[in-house]
C-alpha cells in the first residue's frame, strides 16, 4: 500500500450519545464549536474545545426534523444556517453570547435539504436545495435583509445537496493586483433525486445558469462535494448516490469545461455523504451500512481506502478503536 | 406533485429496482374500456426520465398483444446486478392465461417477445405476485380459488400451496411474505385471507372478520414484520384498511377508515413501512401510516377513481396510479410546486407558436395570466411526515485540524424493540506518521539549536549527491569560517590547494632557483652596496631611466608596457601613484591573452559580476568560489543570487538544481523554494517536508549570519509555509503548525491560518494569549538582556496594544528591544556560542517602529550574528605587488583597506552588539581608523594566498563611544527606587496567578520605564523624589495601603504631565501587591 493506515485516535470524550435521530454534525471553522440537529426539531451548539462538550444553545424554531446545518465564514461573525422538512431555512445568529433567529427564509414548498454557504470572498451567500427540486440563493444585502434568487426546477422532484466551488479567479492562480476586486466566477454543484449533477455558475447579470450536467449514477445523487482549492489548475468534485457509488469528477482547468469521471468505489449499500479534508487529499465517506471509510488518492492516481471505520454497539471510544483495527 | 402522464387505460408494472434507467410497463387493461371501445390491445414500455422536464413519457416500445390483461408485474427473474437482462413481465390474461414476455426484446422491437405461455387458470388471472427471495418462483390467483406457484426455470408444471379452500371463490389478490420467503397469502372478494406454509403445503391460518363486508381488493404484507399484513376493501358500506398480526388473529389490530367509499387498490412502500397507498372509488389517492393509521399526505388528483396504484421500486418517492379516465399518471410524494413543468409546458407551447406573433395576426399574444388559484392549487405540501429514505443514518465530516465529526444512528429494530442508539463523536484522523515524525524532529532541531548535528545527520542519510550537497552547504552556515568551508565544498581546500602549489613552485623552480637567485645576488650585490650606473643612452633604458628623473612615471611606465617589461611597468605605476596603477593595470589586461587573465582581470578590478555574468556554466563551482573568496558581503548575496538565476535559467535541469546551492550561499530563502518547487512534486506531503526542513535551517542560518533582511517573507515561502502548516493542522499537529509559521509577514493566507490555528487552540484572541505558542516559552528567556542584575523578569506589554485588532499579530515573545542597562554592551557580549544562540528569535522579527509609545528610547538591540558578513573584509585587491611599499604615504591613502589592528583570530567567531538600523561598522570605522596601522598585510595569521578570505576573522577592539546611544545611569541613590518597584512586580508576578493581572503587571513594568528615564534625566521635582521614596519604604515595610496614601498625595499635589506617565501604573502595581499580599 502506497499509504501508511490512517489512525483514528479516540479525542477524550469527545463522544456523546443523544436521544434523538441525529442528521448532521458541523464544526465550525476552527474546530471549537459543534453545530449538530436532528429529528426532535432543534439544533444545538456545543463548546468542544480541549476535548469538553458544553450546550452552549439549543435552539428551537423548526417545526419539523432538521436535515442539515453549516456554519458561515467568523468573519461574518457567529452565523448558522439550518435547514429542516418544514421547508424552511433558519439563519441564527449569536449576539451578546445569545444564539437568535436572525432570519427564517420559507420559500420553498418542500423539504429543504441541504444548505452551504458560499466562500466568504463572495459575501454571505447561502444554497439551499430543496424536494420541491429547487434551489435558493439567499444574499445578505445588508441591514437584516436577504435577497432571494431562485432555480425552479434544478433537479426534478429533489435536490438533495449542494456544494459551492472554492473562490479561485480564473486565469491566476496567484497573482491579482492588489486593490482591486477579484473577478470571481461564482459556481456551485447540486445533486438531486434526478440522479444529476448539475454545475451552476452567475451569469454576468446575477441570474444562476446551468452551466453543466454531470450523468454517471444510476439512483439518487445523495451528496456532492466540491473539493477546496489547493491552488492547482484542477477542480474536483465527489459525488455518492443511492446506487452506492462514489465518484471523483475532475475538470482540469485549462482544457475547458470537460469534467470525467472516476470511480472511486461501488459499496453495498447506499452512500450518504462525502467530506473532503481541509487539505482536500482525503475523503471521508459514510454508507448506509453506517461505515466510514477514509480514501486518499494514490500516485498513480487510483484512490485507495486507507481506513475503515467502523463502529460497533458498544461504547464509542472502544469503536474508534475498532475502527482502527478494521483496516483494509 | 405530478411528474408524468401517459393516456392508457391501463394496467402498469415498474420496472424491478436493480434495473435503470426506470421503465413503467403498460398493458391494456381487461376490465376497463377507454372511450373508444377499442378491443385492441398492446404492451407498451415507458422510460421514466426525470431529466426530461415535459410531463410526456418517453415510449420505447410497444408491441401489439392479442391479450388485455387483469394484472401486470415485472420481476428481476435472471437479471444480473449490472442489469444487463431486464427480467421478465409477468402478465395475467382473460383465459385463464400467464404469459411471460421478454421487456428487453420488446425495447429492442423483436417480433418473438414471449418467453412463454401457460393457460392452466381457470378464467381472469386476477393476483400474481413474485417471490423476492426467490425471484424464479411467481404465485398467481385466478377463478375457482386456483392458486398456483410457477417456477419460471420450468414453467409448463405449477405447483399449489395447498388444498383449494373451500366453497369455491374467486382469487383477487396472492402475496408473498416479505420476511420468509415459503409463507404466501391470498384473498378473494368474500372477504377471506388465507395464509400458507409452502413448507407444510397447507392454508395455516385465516383471517376474516366475519363481517361479510370485507371485500377484499388488495393484500400486502408488512415490508418488516413478518406476522403483519394488511387487507382493503371494496366495500363502500366498509371503506377500509385493516392491519392484521397473524399472532392476534381474531381481530384486525387495527383499522384504517380513511376512505370514504370502497378502496379499490394499495400499495405499502418496500422504503418506508410506515407509507401505505390506497386509492378508492371517493377519487382519493392517500397516504396513510398503517402503524398508526394516520392520513400522511393526500395525493392531488382529479375526480376520476384509480384502479390500479404502484410505488416505484428504484424511486422511492415515486408512484403510479391507473385511474378510470384512460390515463396513468406519476407523481412524487416529496410535493413541490408543478408551475416548473407547467411554465415550461407554456414555452414548449409559445415557441411551437412563434414568440411574438403565433398566428401573423401581426398582434403579438397577450402574456399568459395564469388563474390565482390555478397557481395556489399548484403547491402540494409533502407528507406530514419525512419519508424513511430522507434520513441519513450516517455521515463524517472533516473540519479544521484534520478533526472528523461522525453522527451516526443505530438501526431501529422494530420488532425487537431494540434502543436506536444514536451518536456523535470526533475523531482524530491521522494519516501521515513519518511526516508528522520529521516534522518533530525539526522542531526539536529548532527548539535545541542542535542545527549542525541536525544538518549531519541528513548529509549521512542524504539518497542522492545533491541532497547531500545541499545539506553539506546548509550545515557550513553554522560553522566558522563559513566561506572557507563552502569552498571545501567546492572542492577548495587551502591546505591542499597549498601544498600543490608548493609541489608546483619546487617543480618549476626546483633546479634552476639557485642559479637564478645566485644571479640575481651577484647583480644585486654591488647595487645594493656600491654605487651603479644611471644609464641616460637613448635605448628604451635610457628612455625610462630620464623619465624617471624628471619625475614622469606616466611615460615611464608606458615605455615599460611597450617594451614589454611588465613587472617594471607596474612597479613603477606604484610609485606613481593609485590612478596610474588603475591605468596600469588595465592597459596590461588590455595587452594580456592568457587563459586566466579574465580571473586575473576580475580578481584586480574586483569585477565578480563579470565573472558571473559571464563565466562558462560549466564552471559555476569555480565563479561560486571566487565570489566566496573575494566578495565583499554587501554583494556576495546579490552575486550568488546572479549566478544561481542563471543557473536556473540557462542551464540545463541538472545545473538548474544546482542553482540551490548558490541561493543557499546566497541566504536567499524565496529563491530557495522557487527553485526547489520547480524540481520538485511538492504536494507530497514528504516533499513538502524535505523542502521545509531546508527552508527552515536555512533561515535560521540567515538569522545568525544576517541581521538584515530576514524578515520579509516572499509570496511563494508563504504559500509554502501555510501549505506546510495547513498539513500539520490537518494532521491535527496545531501547535506544530502554528510554530513553523513565519511571524512577521502580512500574507493573507499565513494572516489568516495563524488566527485560524489560535483559535482552534482554544484561544480567544490570537496573539494576546500568544504565551501558549510553543516557541514563546522559548523566547522568553532569550528576550532577557543577560546576565544583568535587577533584571530577573522582562516587562512583557500585551500584544494587542502593539497591533491594532485586525493586524497581523506580533510573534510571541517579541521584546528584544527595551530596557537595555548602559552597561548592559559589556554583560551582552556573550561567554560561548551556544548561549549566543539562544538570543535569537526563532523567526525573524518584523521591522516595526522602534518607539513604541511606552518602549524605552534609546539603545536597541537587534538580534546577534554569529558572523557578521557586514563587518567582513573582502580581501585587499591587489592594487599593489606583494611588496607593499611600507611607509609609502600614498597607500595609506588607498580606499577599502581596513585600518583596524589585526584581530586575535581566536576571537573571530564571536558576535558583536553593533547599532540597530543597519548602521555597519563599516560605516563608522573610518574615522575611528588610526592613521599609520599597517594595512591589510599587516594580518599575519591568514592563511592561503594573500587577498584570501579574512574578513570573518576581524574584531573590532575597539569600542564605539557609547555616550550618544545609551541611557545615562539612574543616580546612585536613585536607584533603590527601581530595584524596589521591579522587586515588587517580580513579587506580584510570581504569585499572581491569572494572566490577565500578570499582563498588567508586564505591562507596569514596561511602563515605569518612563520614570526610571526621568531619573536618569534628574527632571523631577524634589519633591515627587521624595514621595516616590517614601513609597519605596512602603514597600519595603510591606504597607502597601501607605504607599497609596502617599501616592494619592503626590498625584494631587504634583503637576499631572509630570507624573502621569507612570503615576498611574505604580498605583497599579500597588493596588495589585496590596490585594496578593505579597
């Protein structure tokens, strides 16, 4: 094997057991707060730092299971985005040390399934794709106020996820003069029950276009992620479906608009979610077998899995363990 | 929501789960006729394509059937996982007949579609169903309560469950279990379900409620529980569903009355157990929890009733429903707004027409007014409940500092009973070791200055001769006399090159040297003693010898060069003067042709540049030398710099890696990494890692060997040094990573990993808590002026009071400068270079003002060189022959001669407190020179040729006056005052415990800086002086309550722009001892 096994070594308690459905758990972007929700309704932030778990809030105002939640750039301050079955969006805000509604966004007519925000370069922008197949972009304008742009009928009945492209201005990579303001090319990917990927992208006049179809799952796109920038002139998306594959889809910049696909691995059961590291070399991907396997692209570009976690029914800690010795 | 429609009576199959893309089979129903009263009959196949956003079904294939069919069912029978078969349609017939039709053969347009046919039944085949456990094994229901099971490997035989029940009835419904595979089921229309064991070949229970208004249309087992099913009825006098467990057989367990008329169909989802379709003749498609009976959702339809309802296998959220008026529709369950498709159905429909003018009326079409209502009927609400398939039992996520955020949910064992556990957890992922390992080593490396064991042991462990040069050049940086050996490395060695040129001059000279000296004694001898004879002929002799009477040297020396009597000419040219000698020696160059006049040339006239500029690549070593022998060091970066860009940018890939090594004389880091990230894949973590631990020796080289200019860092170091610490982070090494990262630079991206990285540490503000960096431990120590008494605690100022929020955050422990004692340049030299080496930071520190508004003035001290290439001699250049003519008035006036004592060259290694500011001794020698010291040949002990390296070797012994920069002493009997309030804060800080009080106290401390000024400056009143006294004895009784009595007398009686600048602090400090007790 090309790679040393990853370890998965067990954080001092810093595993806890909730009462109810969980759907997603975030940090948020120094790694110190835990945003998690879940069936009950709520969504509550703990203070994870030096391996603690404090309720810091618990904040009620869904009316139905929360799917996910995503924290916004600090340099926006403390902001969170939620998004639940009511088919609403509700952006909270800590002020003073107190976690509050800040904004609740109701325009769509199902489930709303997914929220990102968008990279902070571009101001405080938030995806939300829906069942009721489209996707919102809400844009903070300033004084409490949002602006609403809409895709009607981005993925026919659902998009299930969405994934904004790193901010990279196209052309240099490195170098742009300094005082002005980058010419960003604003993109996102967005998966949907239509078994498609689509990539997005601002047209000059602010409306989102469809920009391009990405077809190779053969069920439900379950989650896209859209790797960050590591300052190559290649982008790089994961994708995982309902028909249990995983795909790499990687567009090299200077040929143009030409994405392909590579399969990364076709499991047994469905897969629900990818997640790139920071330093978007590992991907992290959990299955319906309720398995988490780590993957890492080797030299000659085949994507290896370096770690299976898998957790059994005992104390949580002890499954890490396991999950060290279930190595591939 | 509706998705799709397609105008069939008719009954409809999709296709089975593994198959994709989804097909919907359509086969012309027996029982309904559509509004043509047509007879013919045909199966068609539908792809059902969600990409296509019309409400039409794309038709793939229709084959023309002489059959109508009472039921339609699609099984997976031999269809391989890739599903490259697409199973088989299973269809009842009118006559008692089951036809097997091939859809792949149907979609391929092939005549022969029918796999194979059996007319066992008696009358309509109402019921089928396939085993899902056994895709090969179809029951079907017909007349006369016949129940076969066929096997479709060998379909001419069925088999039956058991004995036909008894009194005859008409089969409306069979199902298998879901859960074990032999248990089947069947009901009829009397109201009866009968349940059979294939194993026992026997009915082993009935269910019935006995209250012959069960007329049963539809039967379908629990997707879960195996003893649970339910049965619908017909009936509109009993509307109703009920749920049955096989183990409380006498009553249904419960009843759904959701209908309002009799139900003519259902459908219980295999995602979701708790979503159960039923449609009935009220026109009313629901959505009901079986297990609670509670309507979820309420498809919208029209007023026709549907008869026939499916769920889409592969597509959870998706269902068909057959209704009476002809026509089969698809809808979601996840609701959503129609006006999507319905706008584009108007597009599809204006551009058909033409945009602006459909029908050339020459009027173009009003816009389109959809109905309020229309538009509020549009939106369907989803069920009341998320559907199973929604939820995610799992998923991972990343975050900062290679932290991996697992939720995960047990699978719910209903029947079991079994908890749900659910959990969330943070795992460390960790996934390159030996990277992490050297990355440690560094740090240690860089933590225990063990730079040159560090530098060894990669020189011993170096895979290839390059790597091995470079370490060896990185290792010379810490060692004396580095030039020296570089040009070891070169291939340079003095000693060797000495005793070559020894064996050259014995070879050469060996057997005639005697005769020659002997010569030139007996020429010389009567010269020497007696008197000779000035020839005045006109030979060129005579010519010189008159010139030189009248002084003309200019013409003497151009005779000489014209005869060709070189030595004469520039012995001459000496005499007469520095410019003819300049002029001399050109000319000679000029007439000169050997091989090494160039050196010769560049050597004299000090032109390294041409030799860089223009040497033969191939001789890089050799240029590299020379600019390490003779360069002064303000040009010795800049020309190794020269010679490594052309290096790289002339060479060829082997010499352009060599380019390095010149960079790395150079002390030119950005160069360095640009010239390594071309060779090099450098997104490799481990050669990320090869590249950093060379950057990062080679900036502490630079450090200790360069004061100036280490502070910048380039753009593309940066970009390495956070990609290198984004590494650690995410490898979860955050102190690491934050300890590699440069201090002083504005790089956004190092700007923002540092906050990053502090913040994920735990610390609120980056740089104010900037003590827990690892390397401020480090610095605090190395931030003290030595060993000087009353000295014990640097003054520490929070860092923010530097730096305005926003700014890139001071490094730990930035405090070099401040409180520097007068006699501190004496106590400062320091005693060995290991103790040296602790006063340097670890990274350099940012050029910032040097008078911060509570820095002391005056004396600051830049970090020590352990070399100190500014105060390096080049080699005098030989202006003049070896012989300098001693005495000579003329040559003391020649520039670039050091006129320093010679130096003890034991001492060369020692590092020099010199001024801040660049200032250079270079600068302030001249006249400090004495006039009449022997120039540079007066340097005995150097080695090698004269003109060889020696500038590493000076001390200067003498001393700057020190008057104009330091501080003048605080008067004797002033000075109980400082010692008593640093005495006091020391005390305050050793048992303060919170760091905020002890920034305070840093901070006092920094701050009473300013009386202690005004005591130097004897500008106080008398009698502040002698209220800050009596506060001193306070102090040292311990009554601090007195001394603030005191304090607040001065304050109110003294002039407030007298005292406020340290007032105020010492009121701090003693508010503080007050309340610790100390």
């Amino acid at each position: 094997m090309e790679f040393g096994d990853a370890s998965l070594l067990p954080e001092n308690d810093a595993a806890w057991r909730l009462d109810y459905y969980q759907h997603d758990a975030q940090m948020d972007y120094y790694g110190t707060r835990l945003a998690t929700c879940s069936s009950d309704r709520s969504v509550k932030i703990f203070d994870v730092r030096n391996g603690g778990q404090i309720l810091i809030a618990d904040l009620r105002g869904h009316e139905g299971p929360v799917w996910q939640v995503a924290w916004a750039h600090p340099m926006y301050g403390n902001i969170l985005a939620s998004c639940s079955y009511d088919r609403k969006v509700i952006i909270w805000k800590e002020e003073n040390g107190t976690w509050e509604k800040t904004h609740e966004h109701t325009g769509h007519d199902s489930s709303v399934n997914s929220v990102c925000w968008a990279p902070h370069d571009y101001g405080l922008i938030l995806a939300c794709g829906s069942s009721d197949g489209a996707i919102s972009l809400l844009t903070y304008t300033g004084e409490g106020q949002w602006e609403v742009k809409k895709i009607n009928n981005a993925h026919t009945i659902g998009c299930n996820a969405v994934s904004w492209a790193p901010a990279v201005v196209p052309g240099s990579l490195i170098d742009q003069p300094s005082g002005q303001k980058p010419n960003y090319i604003k993109k996102f990917a967005s998966g949907g029950c239509d078994n498609l990927i689509k990539l997005w992208k601002e047209e000059e006049d602010g409306q989102w276009k469809e920009e391009q179809k990405l077809e190779a799952h053969s069920d439900w796109v379950r989650d896209v992620a859209w790797a960050p920038s590591i300052g190559l002139p290649t982008s790089t998306i994961a994708s995982c479906s309902q028909d249990g594959r995983v795909f790499i889809w990687t567009c090299d910049d200077t040929s143009g608009n030409t994405w392909s696909p590579k399969l990364l691995h076709k499991f047994n059961d469905v897969v629900w979610h990818v997640s790139w590291s920071i330093t978007a070399n590992i991907l992290a991907v959990s299955g319906g077998d309720n398995k988490v396997t780590l993957w890492k692209e080797s030299v000659d570009g085949q994507w290896v899995c370096i770690s299976d976690v898998n957790k059994g029914q005992g104390s949580v800690s002890a499954s890490v363990t396991e999950g060290q010795q279930n190595e591939q | 929501m509706k998705l799709k429609e397609v105008d069939r009576t008719a009954m409809q199959a999709w296709s089975p789960a593994q198959n994709h893309p989804i097909y919907l089979a359509t086969g012309t129903s027996a029982q309904q006729l559509d509004a043509t009263f047509s007879t013919s009959a045909s199966l068609e196949i539908f792809e059902f394509d969600l990409s296509d956003p019309s409400l039409d079904m794309k038709s793939c294939a229709t084959f023309s059937s002489s059959h109508r069919y009472h039921k339609l069912i699609w099984g997976p029978h031999k269809m391989d996982s890739k599903g490259n078969v697409s199973g088989v349609l299973i269809a009842g017939g009118e006559n008692g007949n089951i036809i097997l039709y091939d859809p792949s053969k149907i979609i391929a347009g092939d005549k022969e579609v029918v796999i194979a046919q059996n007319d066992k039944h008696t009358g309509p085949v109402r019921a089928l169903d396939v085993n899902i456990f056994q895709t090969n094994l179809v029951a079907s229901g017909a007349n006369e309560s016949e129940i076969y099971i066929w096997d479709l490997n060998n379909f001419a035989t069925p088999m039956t469950p058991g004995a036909k029940t008894q009194p005859p009835e008409d089969i409306s419904c069979v199902a298998w279990n879901r859960q074990v595979q032999h248990i089947l089921a069947s009901a009829s229309p009397s109201g009866r379900a009968t349940v059979w064991d294939l194993r026992k070949n026997e009915p082993i229970i009935k269910v019935s409620d006995h209250s012959n208004r069960m007329h049963c249309s539809g039967l379908a087992w629990h997707p879960d529980v195996a003893t649970q099913m339910v049965l619908a009825s017909e009936d509109d006098r009993l509307p109703v569903v009920q749920m049955w467990d096989l183990r409380f057989a006498s009553s249904p367990l419960r009843v759904l009355e959701n209908h309002a008329r009799g139900i003519l169909a259902i459908a219980w989802s295999m995602a979701d157990p708790e979503l159960l379709l039923s449609c009935g003749k009220d026109a009313k498609i629901l959505c009901s929890n079986p297990n609670t009976g509670e309507v979820l959702y309420e498809l919208p339809t029209n007023t026709q009733w549907c008869f026939d309802i499916q769920w889409c296998p592969r597509n959870p959220a998706v269902l068909s429903a057959a209704s009476f008026d002809g026509r089969i529709s698809v809808y979601s369950i996840m609701g959503g707004s129609a006006d999507g498709l319905r706008q584009k159905q108007v597009d599809k429909l204006s551009s058909s027409f033409g945009n602006l003018d459909p029908f050339g009326t020459g009027q173009p079409l009003p816009p389109l007014q959809i109905p309020q209502q229309t538009a509020q009927h549009n939106i369907v609400l989803p069920l009341k409940k998320p559907p199973k398939w929604t939820r995610r039992p799992v998923g991972a996520s990343f975050s900062f500092g290679g932290k991996l955020v697992t939720f995960e949910n047990g699978r719910v064992q209903a029947q079991q009973g079994a908890e749900p556990h659910h959990h969330v957890f943070v795992s460390q992922v960790v996934t390159e070791e030996e990277f992490l390992r050297r990355s440690d080593q560094l740090q240690q490396v860089v933590r225990s200055q063990g730079f040159v064991s560090y530098c060894q042991k990669k020189i011993e462990a170096s895979q290839t001769e390059f790597e091995k040069n470079v370490w060896s050049f990185l290792k010379v940086n810490f060692e004396d006399d580095s030039r020296g050996k570089y040009l070891e490395l070169l291939g340079y060695r003095k000693e060797d090159l000495g005793k070559k040129i020894a064996v050259a001059l014995s070879k050469v000279d060996g057997p005639n040297a005697c005769i020659k000296e002997g010569k030139q004694e007996s020429e010389f001898l009567p010269s020497a003693g007696g008197t000779f004879n000035i020839s005045i002929s006109g030979d060129i002799d005579g010519l010189i010898t008159q010139a030189l009477l009248t002084g003309n040297f200019e013409s003497a020396v151009d005779l000489c060069l014209h005869d060709n009597r070189m030595a004469d000419a520039i012995i001459l040219a000496i005499a007469g003067g520095q410019e003819l000698l300049a002029q001399t020696q050109k000319k000679y160059f000029a007439k000169s042709q050997s091989k090494i006049t160039r050196l010769i040339t560049a050597v004299v006239m000090k032109n390294w540049k041409e030799i860089v500029e223009s040497c033969d690549l191939k001789n890089w070593r050799e240029a590299l030398a020379a600019v390490l022998t003779y360069a002064k060091p303000d040009e010795f970066s800049t020309l190794c710099d020269l010679l490594g860009t052309r290096l790289e940018n002339e060479g060829d890939s082997l010499l352009q890696t060599q380019a390095c090594l010149c960079y790395i004389c150079a002390g030119n880091v950005e160069k360095l990494v640009a010239c390594w990230t071309k060779a090099q894949d450098g997104s490799n973590p481990l050669s990320l890692q090869d590249l950093i631990e060379k950057v990062v020796i080679l900036r502490k080289a630079v450090q200790l060997t360069q004061a100036m200019d280490t502070n910048t860092v380039g753009v593309l170091l940066a970009e390495k040094m956070s990609q290198y610490a984004n590494l650690l982070a995410a490898q979860g090494s955050i102190a690491a990573a934050l300890a590699f990262l440069p201090e002083n630079t504005n790089q956004p991206n190092i700007v923002q990993l540092r906050d990053r990285l502090c913040k994920a540490q735990g610390q609120p503000i980056p740089g104010q808590e900037s003590s827990k960096t690892p390397y401020d431990r480090q610095q605090l120590p190395k931030g003290r002026p030595g060993p000087v008494a009353g000295h014990t605690q640097m003054p520490r100022v929070p860092a923010q009071q530097y730096y305005p929020h926003g700014e890139n955050p001071p490094p730990p422990g930035f405090i070099m400068h401040g409180n520097v004692n007068p006699n501190a340049a004496t106590a400062q030299l320091p005693t060995s270079p290991g103790h040296m080496h602790t006063q340097v930071p670890p990274y350099p520190q940012p050029q910032r003002p040097q008078n911060g508004w509570n820095d002391p003035p005056a004396l600051n001290r830049v970090p020590k060189k352990k070399k100190m290439p500014e105060n390096f001699m080049p080699p005098v250049p030989i202006t003049s022959p070896i012989m300098n003519p001693l005495g000579d008035p003329q040559s003391q006036m020649l520039p670039q001669q050091p006129s320093v004592p010679a130096p003890l060259s034991s001492q060369a290694s020692f590092p020099q407190p010199h001024l801040a500011g660049g200032q250079t001794f270079h600068g302030v020698q001249q006249p400090l020179g004495q006039p009449g010291m022997p120039p540079s040949f007066s340097k005995p002990n150097i080695e090698g040729a004269p003109g060889a390296p020696i500038g590493n070797t000076i001390q200067h012994v003498q001393s700057l006056p020190t008057e104009k920069i330091t501080k003048k002493p605080i008067p004797d009997e002033h000075l109980i005052l400082k010692t008593t309030f640093e005495d006091l804060i020391q005390r305050c800080l050793s048992s303060a415990t919170d760091p905020q009080t002890k920034r305070k106290l840093d901070d006092a401390s920094k701050r009473l800086e300013f009386l202690y000024d005004k005591l130097r400056e004897q500008t106080l009143s008398p009698t502040i002086i002698s209220g800050l006294h009596n506060i001193a004895r306070s102090i040292e009784s311990r009554n601090y309550s007195e001394g603030l009595t005191i304090h607040t007398h001065i304050v109110s009686t003294s002039n407030f722009s007298e005292t406020s600048a340290f007032m105020p602090v010492l009121k701090v400090v003693l508010t503080q001892a007050n309340k610790l007790g100390v």
